[in-house]
C-alpha cells in the first residue's frame, strides 16, 4: 500500500512540474513585481538585477511601463512619447474617424504636438509601489458569513483598503489585486494620467496586414504599432485634456535599440497581462471547454458576419462596427484556438489524473483528509450548478452584450443609482476619478449605433431567452412578451423598443450634463427596469459561487503546495509583471518548423492588393529598391518585421516592449501563436510562443512610410 502511494506521488509531481508537452522549465511564469527577487538574471543570460527593473522610489525600469486598460505601453522618450501597438488604440482611432477622414483606413500623423489628436477617455496608468494586504483582506471574514457575504466582504474591504491608500497618497489611485484566489491580495499605487493623445498611427494596410486572417498566426508580418503621447497640468499634476496642459516627464524612459536583437538572444518583457487560469481545477477547465468558450465562440462568429454583411457597401456603417468586430474576432480565435489546445494535449485528462493522486495522497494522512479531503468535489459541485444552468445565465449576457440600447439604459440606471451615494460606495466606474472614462464609453456606443444591426442582435438574443426550457425560464422575459414564444412577441417588443431616443447623442449629453441625473422616460429605458431583477438575481447568484469557490481554490493550492514543497507563482490578473526567455522558433507539428524572425520579403511575398493583404504602394517600392536604411538585418539582408520568442504571455501583454540583455527596447509584443492560446491554462516551452513587431520594423516604417523621422530624433535625443 505504501508502496502505491509513494508511486502516485512520484507520478504527481511529473504531471504537476512537467510542462504539458514534456520538456522540464523551471522559469514559467509571469512574475509579479515585487517577486523579481526568485528571478536567477545572470542564468536567464540579462546584465541587470532586480533593483535595475523595479525601485520604489527610484527610477527603475518599471517607471517606463504603463497600463493603457488592457493593453501595456511604454515611455520612449521625456516627453510622454508612448510606443503600444496599434490594435490598442484601435477603438480610439475609430472613434475619431469619419467618412471624410478615414484614420482607421488612412492612418494619422501629428507633424506638431498641437496636432494631436485627444484620445478621449483615454488614460495611462503607472505603478507606484505595492504592498501584501492578505492579512488585512482575510481579516474582513468569518465562518458565520455564507459564500455571498464572503465575496461582499473581499470586495468591501479591498476597496476600503484602497480609499485609505488613496487618502494617504493624494493625487494617486489604489487598487487591491487578488493574487491567489481566497488567499493572497496585494495593494498597488498607481499614478493615473487622463490626458492622452494620438501621435502617429500607420495606416491599417501596415498596422492590421493580414487582418484577422493572421490573428494568432506565425509566421507574422504585421506592422503592430502606434505612438500617443501623455500630458499634465502646467504644474505637472495629472488632469483631463485642456488645451495648457504640457507633456508628461517621467521618471523612467526606454532607450530603443535599432540594432534589434538575433535568434537565441535573451530578451525579457514587462506589462500587465490580463488574466490566466493555471491554479484551477479540472472542473473549471472543462466548464469552459465544454459550456462557456463554445457558447461564446459561436456568438461572436455569428454577430461578426452579421456586422460584415451589414457594412458591406457602405463605410460609414462599416466604421461604426470596425473596432466591435476586431474585439469579438480576436476573442472568437483566442477561444477556439484554447479548445483546440484542450482537446490536443488532452489538459481535462491530465488535470483529472493530477487530481486523482492528489486525492490519494490527501486521503493517506488523518489531517490532510480533514483539511483538504472534500476541496476537489466541492468545487466539482459548484460547476455542476453552473453547467446545469448556463443555457440561462449565458443568454442573459448574450442580450445586455449584443444589444447597445440595453447596455446604455442599464449603464444611464446605474449612474443614478450609483452617483446617489457617497463617491467610496459606488462601484468602481461611478466613482468621480472613472466617471469621465465611463461618460466617454457610453458616448462611444451612441456613436457607434446602427438601428437594422440593433434589430437583429435583438431578435436574436430574445428568441434565445424565449425558448428556454420550462426550468431555465427568466420570469421578466415571459412578462415582456406576453407569456408568448411565438415569434410576432419578439418582433412586437422590438417594435416598442425602436421608439427609443437614446440613438440620438443629443439625448446623452443632456443626461450627462444634468447635475442631478435623471433618466429620461424611454423605451429602451423601460426594458432596463423590467430586466433589473434578472440581472440582480444573476449576479447575486454569481457572488454565492464566487463565494464557494474562493475559499475551496486556496485549500486546493496550499494542499498542492504542501505536497510539492513549493510555491507557486501567481496567476496574472492585470497587474505588473516580468517575464523573460529567448528569441526562439518552434516546432508545432510534424515536419514543420518555424524560424523566429519574418522580414520584409514575407510582406511583399503575401501581398496581394486586396485587404488584409493590400500593403502601400511605397513600402513595395521601398523593398524593390533595397531600401532598408540602418534597420537592415545582417544576416537576412532585410527589415525584420516581427519576432518569435518563448515567453511566458497572455492577452494585456498587447503591448509590452521586449527588451533585450541591457532592458533596451528591440520590439512590441502584440500577439500569440494559435498554438499558444492555451497559454491562460497551461504553458509549455515547446509549443508556448508570443510575437512581437520588431523594431526595426517600427523605425523603418516610421520614418520612410510615415514620414516621422522627427519621432525617431525625439526618441533618441536628438
């Protein structure tokens, strides 16, 4: 018997260190900040320390590193030149796009800063410093709350915890991180910048070559970029847009290297990647292979070839729906390259198994079974209540998602509700220092309106909701339609529906300017009401299991940990962290391999003359000539447009600057291959890798296709 046991743990620790594909990696990982002192630098082949890269108070490296909400960026300059990619700013350029200039299609260049162009509610986010508030953040529970009371009580108390920090640190913003579900939080300051700008923005010919036809694709050859800048007050006190505001020096700026870097260079990145789920059970992992990614996927697929066909012809609908299809596309691949991934490595099969020998060593010890002995069907029970009441809760998000006049009334109802209490009991986008961010998105989505797409989405997400089973059936949607499933209901409630006047921007502004907000009496509003209470109960329902799972998600880590003897790295949840490896190709199926560095060649060798794939009629002729300037690559005797590497990255890296040795800056990271999409559940050096545009690529379009060499001498210094 003993003899078993010692064999399945023996084969545990296999299943749990030994990435999914075979090859033993130490340095998974992206590591938070302020753990940079586990990072062997010298093995991983950097000339830096921990204190180079992150110095409170100083002026390390970090100091370069911004959040742009969702995406990374980085200072080039001392002047608040930023460098992110240009699906980042994609929704801000759309937003300032028309017919008559066509910044999405044509690209935009400000020759003098007072051409820049506002990104309105925009902003950039720098980290200050960090602190471990576990302690303070656990200490708002006890055994009496039920799992709803334990999430309110997090939340409750982490946003306490930020308004004390707020106040302590005027001018700064504070956010409460969770690290470990139910376990661990940490407290992060942040300096927070509203008044960004465009700068230059290559046209989307260069900055989205083969547009979705390549997302997620290696080899790559997409020009992925974009500068902004970022300004203050005169004072240099962080402010909203006005026209006396002045650019923003910061601490920390990066030097950009035009050498680039070459295969099997050391190369690290710093960002904010958004969120992964490696701590999870297989129970999660086979929710959302099997209930959540496909609902989803489907969806989206079927709204973006809705939104295309209702643009085909027309460019001002076209323009509405550009930025709306972009993120639902990117999301539809990243998803259905995950499942491909699950089911390809077998990850539900190989978690089960890693489950199984835990449970036996767990059962093997009197104290561990009463600790951990029900953690893992525990938790199975909760994914049981959530699959068994999906077709429900998902419909319910598919309607408030695909349909704006929902969204804008819900987003009008709740800014009452919220801006009623005092600012540090409203939720996070009503409180003052988010409001204008939040006014700018509904603004955003007024703009963006298109009635005939409006009514499909519509059509489609009620006829879901009305033909759920007897069991699943949300009681406000049977009183909307009458108690009738018949399709005449669901077109008469529509009918009711496009009466509405918020379509028209005029109506917002008077919302939005009124000091004491009141909704005005609407269709689109009404349904708002009647929908509340479904909503609440959703969500209400969801704290309940968020509640459950929390506490069972830091037993099944802590019993891990204590099996293994080790501890773990946070799953990444938007905060900053370091990763590092080398530029690397791969292998990623039988009798392929892929070389780590694309050029200029593989543009014009794709380019056909229609989109994705219509490149500048001046780039090919800058190829032909032999025109590379200083950017060339010694040894490919071309431009190299992007990089492969095996870093460790997931989406929010968007972004990023890839850094070499000396943390020069050699490229942006903006994308992954389709093989890595599985990198949020699983990471493997054989198949784990992330692309960035290089950046030489970045100097050679700005200055011989855009014609902003005055860019490059800002950057460097001359």
């Amino acid at each position: 018997m003993k003899r078993a046991l010692v064999k399945g743990m023996a084969r545990l620790l296999l299943l749990l260190l030994i990435p999914v594909c075979g090859t033993l990696v130490a340095d998974e990982g992206m590591y938070p900040i302020s753990d940079l002192g586990r990072v062997n630098f010298a093995r991983a082949g950097l000339k830096l320390t921990a204190a180079d890269i992150y110095a409170p108070g100083g002026a390390g490296l970090s100091d370069a590193i911004v959040s742009l909400g969702g995406c990374s960026g980085s200072f080039v300059s001392p002047d608040g030149l930023i460098l992110t990619n240009h699906h980042c700013v994609f929704g801000i350029v759309q937003g300032v796009s028309s017919v008559e200039h066509d910044y999405v299609t044509d690209g935009f260049l400000a020759r003098t800063r007072a051409e820049e162009i506002p990104a309105k509610g925009g902003t950039v986010r720098i980290t200050e410093s960090s602190r471990d508030v576990s302690a303070e953040v656990l200490s708002a529970l006890s055994d009496t709350m039920s799992p709803g009371e334990r999430t309110r009580a997090v939340t409750a108390k982490s946003r306490s915890l930020a308004r004390e920090a707020e106040k302590a640190n005027p001018g700064k913003s504070a956010e409460v991180a969770e690290m470990f579900a139910g376990k661990s939080y940490v407290l992060f300051l942040y300096t927070t910048l509203r008044d960004v700008r465009l700068v230059y923005v290559p046209p989307r010919s260069i900055g989205d070559f083969g547009g979705e036809d390549d997302n997620w694709v290696w080899p790559r050859h997409t020009g992925d970029f974009s500068f902004l800048r970022v300004y203050v007050a005169p004072d240099g006190t962080p402010a909203p847009y006005a026209s006396t505001n002045v650019p923003y020096h910061p601490r920390r700026f990066l030097k950009v290297q035009p050498a680039g870097v070459d295969e099997e260079d050391p190369v690290f990145i710093l960002g904010y990647p958004g969120r992964t789920f490696r701590h999870r059970t297989s129970h999660y992992l086979a929710f959302e292979q099997n209930v959540r990614m496909p609902y989803v996927a489907d969806l989206y697929e079927w709204e973006i070839a809705t939104m295309l066909e209702q643009g085909r012809g027309d460019r001002a609908v076209a323009l509405k729906h550009d930025a709306r299809i972009k993120g639902l596309a990117n999301t539809s691949k990243n998803y259905r390259g995950k499942m491909k991934g699950v089911a390809r490595l077998g990850l539900i099969a190989r978690k089960e198994e890693e489950e199984r020998l835990l449970q036996e060593w767990i059962r093997a010890d009197r104290v561990r079974a009463e600790r951990y002995g029900t953690v893992l069907e525990r938790t199975a029970d909760v994914y049981r209540e959530m699959a068994a009441t999906a077709q429900r809760d998902l419909a319910l998000d598919a309607l408030r998602s695909s349909s704006t006049l929902l969204s804008v009334a819900t987003s009008m109802l709740d800014m009452v509700r919220e801006r009623a209490k005092p600012d540090d009991a409203r939720e996070q986008q009503y409180v003052e220092k988010n409001l204008l961010r939040t006014m700018e998105g509904l603004r955003r989505s007024v703009r963006n309106y298109h009635e005939p797409t409006e009514r499909i989405f519509l059509r489609e997400t009620l006829t879901r909701l009305a033909a759920l089973p007897e069991d699943l059936r949300v009681a406000e949607i049977d009183s909307l339609l009458g108690g009738d499933r018949l399709p005449g209901a669901v077109e008469a409630l529509i009918g009711r529906l496009m009466k509405t006047s918020l379509d028209d921007p005029a109506t917002l502004e008077r919302f939005l300017g009124e000091d004491s907000l009141r909704v005005p009496e609407d269709p689109a509003i009404d349904l708002a009401r009647a929908l509340a209470p479904a909503y609440a109960e959703l969500r209400s329902i969801r704290q309940e299991r968020e509640g459950k799972l929390a506490p069972l998600a830091a037993l099944f880590v802590d019993a891990k940990a204590e099996f293994l003897k080790k501890d773990f790295i946070p799953d990444a949840n938007s905060t900053l962290r370091f990763t590092y490896g080398r530029i690397r190709g791969f292998a990623p199926a039988d009798a392929v391999r892929y070389e780590p560095i694309t050029t200029l060649r593989g543009v014009v060798e794709k380019t056909t003359g229609k989109a994705p794939y219509a490149s500048p009629q001046r780039l090919i002729e800058l190829y032909r000539k032999g025109d590379f300037g200083r950017y060339a690559h010694r040894r490919l005797k071309s431009v190299p447009v992007a990089l492969l590497y095996n870093l460790d990255t997931t989406g929010g890296n968007s972004g990023s600057p890839l850094l070499n040795a000396a943390g020069e800056m050699v490229g942006i990271n903006f994308d992954r291959a389709f093989e890595a999409t599985i990198n949020d559940f699983a990471w493997s050096e054989e198949y784990s890798r992330s692309i960035a545009v290089d950046i030489r690529y970045v100097l050679w379009v700005t200055e011989k296709i855009g014609g902003a060499a005055h860019l490059i001498r800002e950057m460097e210094g001359t």
